[in-house]
C-alpha cells in the first residue's frame, strides 16, 4: 500500500527529470555520472540483467485518439511490470515521439528492434506529462495513463508516421544512475487535415465457419436436419464470434463475403433440428438464437453490398493442384455456385455478388486461377505477397491477368494486421495503431495519385480479431486519407499501368499451404461417394430429398476450413459415405434359402424389399443360371424384368425356369438401374432339381398306353365303317331274303364285331377301351407331370 501511495504522489527531483528528458542515455551517461556524482557505469556483461531494455515489460492498452487531430488530447494508458530480479526504484515512464518513417518498409523494423536508440526512439515529451513509479519490486506490476495535448508534441505542419514510445527510466541496485529499464514502441499516424485526393478503402468482412451440418436428416416430410454439436449455437450466441462480426460490421463501411454454407446452417438451426449426441440423437434448443442472429444480420445487409462464396467455400487451391487428376472433381464447382446466389437471397432476401473467387491467403498461380475461373467468377482475390510488385508505391487493387479476369490484389501488410492473439489488450493496440499508419502511409506515397486497396483478413477471425479490426475501421472514420469503396466497385477501377499482372507459376506456391491441401485420395473418395449418390437418385420417385441434403455434404467435404484438420475432413467423408451407404442399402434383395424343384418347370420367386419412405422406380432385376444347359429359364425376355417398389413395401417377382437334368444349379439374382448398372449386392441361392421318381414314370406309361389303345381303336372303327359302305351300296337282289353281315339285328352285329374285336387285340373279359371324344388339349398328360 505505501508503494501505491508513493506511485500515485511523489515525483523525482526537477533536474533528474531534466536530464532524463535531454541527455540520451546511450550517449550521456558518463556525464550523467559525473553531475550526479556517481560511479560510471558498469560493464554490460557484469549490469546485462539490470541494465536491459527488457527488465520491465510495458504494455499499452490504449492509444486515444488512435489517429489524433490537431485540437485532441492524446491519451497513452498501459502497465510497467518488473521482470527483473531487483526492486527498480526513483523510475519515471515517459512518452517519447520518435523517428519519422520514410517509407513502408522501414516500418517493417519496429517490431523486431530491441534495446534503446535515442537517435531512433527520440526524446521524451514534457517532463510535466510524466508518470512517477518510486519503487517498483521484482515482479510488481503498475499502470499508468499519460495524457498529452496533441499541440505539445510539435508533430508538424504535413501528414507523417511518427514512432510513438513509452519508456520506464529507473535505477537499480546494480547501477545507481537512470538507465532505461523498459521500452513499448507503436506508431502514430498523424493527418492534420483530411487530404483532397484519398485513398479508397474496400474491408471485406467475413462470415465463414467451419462445418457443423451432417448429411443426415429424419425421415419425418420436413426432415429434419442434423447437426454435427451445439457449437454453432456458440458462435451465434452474444459475445461469440459471429455475433460479434454482425454486431460490429453493422456499423461499419464493408463488404461482407458470406459463405452460404453457414447461412443455410443457421437457417435450418432456426426450425426443428437435431443433434448427435454419443450415438443417439436428440432435438436442439438454440432457434431462438438463431432467429436472432439471422434477424441482425439481414438488417445489417440491407445497405451493403454482399458478396457470396460458392456454397461451402470450396478449396480452390486443392482442386488445382490435386483435384484435378480426378475426373469429375471440377464439376462440383458450378452447382456450389449456382446455388449460393439461391440460398443468399432466400435468407437475407438481398442479391448478391457471385463474381469473385477467394484461395486460400490470397495466394495464386495458373492452375488456381483455372479453377477459381471455371464455374464463371471473372475476379479473383489475391495478396500483394503473391502477386508482388518492384514499385515504390502500393498499386491499385484491380489489375487484369489475362482471359478476361481480374486479379483484386489485397495488401499484404493490411490483411495480415490481426493474425495474432488480440485478445491481450496491448497487442489490440500495437495492431490497430500499426493498421491505421500503413494505411496513411499508402496515401502519402503519392499524394497526389488516387488509388484504391483491398483488405482481405484472415477467413475467420475470433471475436477479438475482429473487435480489433472495428475498432481500426473506426479510426478511419474521420476519412482524413481514406474513403470506403465496395468490393465490387473496386475490381472496376482503373487498373495502374506499371502493376504486375504475371500470374506466378505453381513452383512459387508457398509449400506451407501446399502441405494443408486435401490429398488425391480425398478426391478419390468424394468421386465415389458421388457416383453412389447418383445411382440412387436415379430410383426415387422424390430424389430432391436426398439430392440437397447429400449434394451439400459433398460440397462441404471440399471446404476450405478442412485446412490444418486432415482427420476431421476425414472422420466427415466417412460420416456422409456411411450414411449413404446405409440408405442405399434400405432398397435390396430379401436373401433366400435354397429352392428345391419336383418337376421339369416351376416359378422361382424374387423378392425386392424397399424400406425407405418413398417408392422407387427405374429399376431392373436379373436373374441368371450359373448352368443354363440343367436349368435355364423359359423365356429369356423373363429373365429381366421391371422393378417398381412402394415405400416400406416388399415386391416379389417371378421368373419361369425350366430344368434339363438333375441336380444342384446356382443362380445370381441383381438388381440394376436404368443405365445398366449394378445397385447394391447380387442376392446368391442355390437350386436342387430333384429325380423324376418312378410314381411320374408309371403315370408317364399310363398315358403313353391309353394313346396307343385310342389310336388302334380308331383304326377299327374306321375298318368297320368302311366295310358297311361297301355292302349297303351293293344289287338288292343280291341279298334279298338272306341273313347278310349287317341285314339282322343290329345288336348282333355290334356283339359280333365286338367279339372279333377281343380276339384279334385283346383278351375276353377285358373291358372295352374307352371311345369317349379326345381332348382337345394333346399335352394334356404331359401337363399333369411337369409342373
């Protein structure tokens, strides 16, 4: 408590803060000792840890105004922690206006200097402006706040980037005389009056998430979708990260760049869904914060302009450089774009931009920009760091590169300014301050040539990158050297003459991202699970209910976010093809068991079972003799037959075979699509043509005689026919009064003829032959045994 007392009130002497304000360290020290009376200083090897500019560690937690004017007051607030292992005492912290840049590069240096150059750091501001720490103990932390009217810091008349610093000068008991124990350098950016030509400012503001949606859906009519967690739910609630990019970019001057994959997500959060859990799946709670999170964001839009990505964010990188060795993986390009455009005007009801394509960190060559071009984008955006420039300026954006594109080039420096953890809030800082300099630093290399550049941040940027992207936009708010331009306007502008437009080649693609690429296996099996989603659309009454939940999923298995995630790209391909795989397998043959058949023909039953909720339609089924000669089927147009089966019903179908000889035959029964192509398993079974067994032989015999016994009685009958019609059309005189064959009574001559008729083909007593009419029907005993 005494040294925060001390901290807050007590101040060093008038001439200590005299000379720490105009004798350097570096150069005066050794007159410092002598008007003060004390020893020189020791050498470095014997003082290193006490002398360092490292014993204190300063952090700058607010720079206000960061880009001050001329009547402002500049507030610096921060913390001086002890590193060391000494107590500092009689310290003093000190704003310093250092170095004039001259140009971008040496900008470049800052970060990286250690120690203190007081040629380069410059002098302390006003020894009244100073902030007192008498005693500051091993690993004691104090904050401070300077304040500081801009008109104390004879900045200058012109627009310039000065290095701003804060120091902590002290002692130590190795050394008794003031070294600077600690030093924080940023930037400050200094335009009096706003400037008559500006530099136009396009901020693209991302909203890209990873994949949470699965290929699975219920099989209710609305079915309903199935989320892969609730971490979405997270993202979308307040304070997560993209609550805050909605919040934050609702204010701002940007162009929003949305992939309609997350879009579709949120919307389909909104209504009933689902989500895994384990191996179940239970409902979701979180519509209420999706409603609101899509209710913010179409508000946001309204007035902006809103490019959209191809549906997923597709890795054009990957394709160019893998994807391409398999057939078909380009085509998925075209459909992922042509229903972004849909799904952004049915969600935020506004339309948006389909002409731009973002690879990876904006990094290009030939094969990327192929790619990025083939499904109709006509710009491409790229980082100055890939398509690089000798000039001594910074480029307009737009530049063409050949085929009608346009390369939007984003600076490299701009873009990169919160990659780092800005959740510290000196680092927020450091990046904000060092964002507004660069960018006052482009339009003072020209003042007088009016040009427009890009920033293109990272993909997905965490809550605090993008609370401390915001807050540098709105240090460009007083448009003093900036003025915003949209996305779109600026791939119209006029493109600088001496910019490069050499795409580079593909030997100077970063191996870094090369190495995070989706490998050719990746595309081997998006290839095959596509072929499988296709074949099954093409038996299904109602294939939109698969095609959109499935034609997504592949979509996604290509995303960029799958970078620097191999396994999780991995797990999900698996997730989507098993699913598939399962649904596919819901249309299949019932297995048989062996079929035993008595006689030389019979039926062989096949039965299709369909369990999905929908019929299916288009599909052929074959069966097939492995031993046609033994058993084949009767009519070979039989042996293939239409197959249309209700939802949750079973057809059975049946096929006509013949047998030619004993024993076992296998027999293959598929199924086929339309275009001849095998669906699911062959369905195996075995049948066993039995012996014809002696009871069929003896009714075989049976008939055979009956036929042989009806022709010979035929034959007699026709003998005795002929016979009377020989003796009725003989002279009456002839027979007159005699007892002739066929004058007496009838009925002895039917007995007489009948008699001669046992005699002559049978024995007496046997009973007479059966003479009722023959059937019409001359197989008719052949019939009764092959069934």
């Amino acid at each position: 408590m005494a040294e925060a007392a001390d901290f807050q009130g007590m101040r060093t002497s008038p001439a200590r803060r005299w000379l720490r304000r105009t004798v350097p360290l570096a150069l005066g020290l050794p007159l410092i000792a002598g008007l003060l009376g004390v020893p020189a200083a020791q050498p470095a090897s014997a003082a290193e840890e006490a002398t360092g500019t490292r014993t204190v560690d300063v952090s700058l937690d607010t720079v206000a105004p960061a880009a001050p004017g001329a009547k402002d007051t500049l507030t610096v607030s921060g913390t001086v922690t002890n590193r060391g292992k000494q107590t500092i005492t009689d310290a003093q912290v000190d704003l310093r206006i250092g170095q004039k840049f001259a140009n971008r590069t040496s900008m470049d240096q800052v970060p990286d200097r250690t120690g203190f150059d007081p040629a380069v750091d410059g002098r302390a501001v006003d020894d009244e402006y100073a902030v007192d720490v008498p005693r500051l103990a091993s690993g004691i932390s104090r904050d401070f706040t300077i304040s500081v009217p801009v008109g104390e810091l004879d900045l200058g008349e012109d627009g310039a980037i000065y290095q701003l610093g804060v120091t902590l000068t002290g002692q130590t008991p190795n050394g008794s005389f003031d070294q600077v124990l600690g030093i924080q350098r940023t930037f400050l950016p200094w335009q009096p009056e706003a400037l008559k030509k500006k530099t136009s400012l396009t901020y693209l503001w991302p909203l890209v998430s990873s994949t949470h949606l699965t290929a699975e859906t219920g099989s209710d009519p609305e079915q309903t979708p199935v989320f892969e967690d609730e971490s979405l739910a997270g993202e979308l609630a307040p304070g997560g990260r993209l609550e805050r990019l909605v919040a934050l970019g609702s204010r701002l001057p940007v162009t929003w760049v949305v992939d309609p994959d997350l879009l579709a997500s949120v919307d389909a959060m909104a209504e009933s869904y689902a989500v895994k859990q384990g191996d179940t799946i239970v409902p979701g709670k979180n519509q209420a914060v999706a409603k609101r999170w899509l209710s913010s964001l179409g508000a946001a839009v309204q007035n902006s302009k809103v490019v959209a990505l191809p549906f997923g964010d597709p890795d054009l990188a990957s394709l160019a450089h893998r994807g391409t060795s398999v057939s078909g993986s380009l085509s998925h390009l075209q459909p992922a774009t042509d229903v972004a455009s849909t799904t952004v005007e049915t969600v935020l009801h506004v339309k948006p931009s389909v002409e731009f394509a973002w690879p990876v960190e904006g990094a290009i060559d030939s094969s990327i920009v192929d790619v990025a071009t083939s499904a109709g984008a006509d710009n491409v955006i790229v980082r100055s760091d890939s398509l690089r420039d000798d000039l001594t300026y910074t480029p307009t954006a737009a530049r063409p590169i050949g085929g009608g594109t346009t390369a939007v080039v984003s600076d490299a420096r701009l873009s990169t300014a919160f990659e780092g953890d800005m959740s510290r809030s000196g680092a927020s800082t450091l990046a904000v301050q060092e964002f507004l300099a660069q960018s006052l630093a482009i339009t003072l290399q020209v003042p007088g040539k009016q040009r427009s550049i890009v920033v293109a941040p990272q993909r997905m940027p965490t809550a605090a990158q993008a609370q401390s992207m915001a807050e540098a936009m709105e240090g460009l708010s007083g448009k003093r050297w900036t003025q915003p331009l949209d996305l779109v306007d600026a791939a119209t502008t006029k493109p600088d003459a001496d910019a490069n437009t050499a795409v580079p080649r593909g030997s100077r693609y970063p191996d870094r991202l090369r190495k995070q690429e989706l490998q050719v296996g990746a595309f081997e099996e998006i290839r095959s699970t596509q072929q499988s989603l296709d074949m099954f659309e093409g038996i299904l009454t109602q294939a939109d209910r698969v095609n959109t939940p499935f034609g997504r999923a592949v979509d996604r298995e290509l995303s960029t976010s799958w970078r620097g995630n191999p396994t999780g790209a991995e797990q999900y391909r698996d997730g989507v093809r098993a699913y598939l795989k399962d649904l596919t397998g819901e249309v299949q043959l019932i297995q048989k068991s062996d079929v035993t058949l008595s006689g030389r023909s019979a039926m062989i039953p096949v039965t299709v079972q369909n369990q999905l909720v929908q019929d299916v339609d288009d599909l052929v089924l074959r069966l097939r003799s492995h031993s046609p000669t033994r058993l084949g089927l009767e009519d070979k147009a039989m042996a293939e037959q239409a197959v249309r089966v209700g939802g949750g019903h079973s057809q059975t179908v049946q096929f006509p075979a013949a047998a030619n000889a004993n024993g076992q035959v296998q027999m293959t029964a598929q199924l086929f699509t339309k275009d001849g192509k095998p669906y699911g398993k062959a369905m195996d079974f075995t049948v066993k043509v039995s012996e014809i067994t002696p009871q069929v032989m003896l009714v075989i015999a049976g008939g055979v005689l009956l036929l042989v016994l009806a022709g010979i009685r035929m034959y007699t009958q026709r003998k005795r026919a002929a016979a009377e019609a020989t003796v009725s059309t003989a002279p009456a005189a002839d027979g007159e009064g005699t007892d002739a064959p066929g004058a007496g009574d009838p009925g002895e001559h039917d007995k007489a003829a009948d008699d001669a008729g046992h005699r002559e083909h049978g024995h007496p007593g046997d009973p007479a032959p059966d003479t009722r009419p023959e059937s019409g029907d001359p197989s008719g005993a052949g019939e009764k045994v092959d069934r």
